[in-house]
C-alpha cells in the first residue's frame, strides 16, 4: 500500500540550518569566544496544528511552539539549534520517520530562543 507523503517537494520552501555552538579562538587578542556554525542545510515546511491539537497545548510547555517537517536524516537530534529565516530555534522534540518509504520526512518541535 503507497502512503502519501506529508508534504509535496514544493511546500519544501524553508531553508532550515542546523547548527552548533563552537568555542573558538579569536585571531585579535587571542580570547576564547562562543560561535555559531552551521553543520549542515535542508529544505523543509511549517506544519499547521489542527484546531483540537492547539487547543491541547494551551497552558502546556508546547503552547509558544512550532512544528516543522524537514526529509529524514539520522544527523538530526535535539543537541542541534536550528535557524531558519535568521531565527534561532531550539529542538524540543524529533519524531523520526525511520519507515522504508522512499521519502520520509522528520517531524520537529521547536521553541524560539530568547536571550
């Protein structure tokens, strides 16, 4: 039986960077800074909350989140920060798609970061 996929290839139209944080040494003075690069870059789509599934996480640690679906890869988890549109987000939760479909996506929760 064919599964339809989440998402078509257009919806994928966010460039999603997923990052860390390095300490590196600055060539000025010599002083150690904390930096953010980016490991690598896929291509993936908000997903929309059902009205019921909203209403679930209000007053939840969930309510201020989104939910972003990007194809699977096994580099991804919740170590990671992810920028997308010059936001920084950070992964709550991953639900990976780890079927034998030939396209698979990888379902993130992510919080915005605030300093």
């Amino acid at each position: 039986m064919v599964r339809k996929p989440l998402f078509k290839p257009s919806d994928l139209n966010l460039r999603v960077n997923f990052t860390t944080t390095q300490s590196v040494e600055s060539p000025v003075n010599g002083s150690i800074t904390k930096k953010q690069v980016t490991l690598f870059t896929k291509y993936g789509a908000f997903k929309t909350r059902t009205l019921t599934q909203n209403y679930n996480v209000v007053g939840t640690s969930l309510q201020d989140t989104l939910v972003i679906g990007v194809k699977h890869d096994e580099r991804i988890n919740k170590t990671l920060g992810i920028t997308i549109k010059g936001v920084n987000y950070q992964i709550l939760d991953i639900s990976p798609d780890d079927s034998n479909n030939y396209i698979a996506f990888d379902i993130l929760t992510v919080k915005k970061v605030t300093k």
